[in-house]
C-alpha cells in the first residue's frame, strides 16, 4: 500500500463529483481527467512503480516463471493526451480557485478544470496485478455549470406527422 499522495490537474471528461455514479450496480464518486502526455509522465511512473513492487512481492510469496495477469491500467493514453481514472465512495470536498467551498448544489460538468488529489494503491485480485486511484479533495479552476432536464424532453414539440417527414 501506498501513502503518497498527488494532485493532477487537467480537463473533466466524466464527472460524477457531486452526485454518485449509480450505474453498473456501484455506487461511486469519480472523474476522468484529461491531461498532456508531458504533465502526467510523473504519474504513470508512479503507477508503474507501484504495479512493479506488487508484482516483486508476489513472485516472491509465489515464485514461478509463468506470466502474471494485469488488471486494466487506471490511465489511457491517446497521442498527447491522458486520460486517468480516479474514484472514491465517499463524496469529495470541491473547492473554487479562492480555496472557499462551493455549494453542495453546485453541478460541475464535463470540461471544467480542475484539480484533484489522489493515492495510488496497488493490488493483486482476481482480475490481475493493478493499481486503482482513490480520490480526495477537488479544486476547481474554471467550472463548466449545467442542468438536468428534471425529466422533461430534451427534443422540441412536433406539428408534422412522420409521414410528412419521410416523404419530403
């Protein structure tokens, strides 16, 4: 297990900060941050290294030349950019770029900017050797707002008939 803790900066792309995900039967808190391939070399090899040691510990209990099975990466990366992972089941504490609170009503939505610390632990489960990032504290820089529909349509009324529509 590890101890240390970081901080990433870059552009939300999934965000579930202030409502838990709900889908595929968990529920969690969680981002995915987009950031360059430059910035974030610090923090795949800091993964890596983490995944290495799991790996060192566990041909050590189990010495064997057979080949390990990883778990799938908690980053993506796509050309220049990065894409990592980070969850918690607890709710985050999100702070604005004056470092106040912002209210829990607040919506933060995919392309704001923010920062997020996190710890890297490493693991060894039945789906392989990985490492997982578990979110602390937020920081907004530039927060990207919105609103649910609160279950209305999201499409305009219709005076034409289908048929009017194919036959045009």
């Amino acid at each position: 297990m590890s101890n240390n803790k970081h901080t990433l900066y870059g552009k939300a792309k999934f965000c579930y900060l202030t409502q838990a995900d709900t889908g595929f039967g968990k529920e969690e808190y969680s981002v995915t941050l987009e950031l360059s391939k430059d910035k974030a070399q610090e923090h795949i090899g800091a993964i890596q290294k983490i995944i290495s040691r799991e790996v060192a510990e566990e041909h050590k209990a189990h010495p064997s030349t057979k080949q390990l099975t990883r778990a799938p990466l908690p980053y993506k990366i796509d050309g220049d950019m990065v894409t990592f992972k980070i969850h918690s089941k607890f709710k985050p504490t999100i702070w604005d770029r004056n470092q106040k609170k912002l209210s829990p009503d607040t919506q933060v939505w995919k392309n704001s900017t923010l920062w997020v610390s996190f710890e890297p632990r490493g693991y060894n489960k039945s789906i392989g050797i990985g490492c997982t990032l578990y979110m602390g504290d937020v920081q907004i820089d530039n927060l990207v707002e919105g609103t649910s529909l609160n279950g209305s349509c999201p499409f305009p009324k219709r005076e034409e008939e289908l048929g009017d529509i194919l036959s045009a």
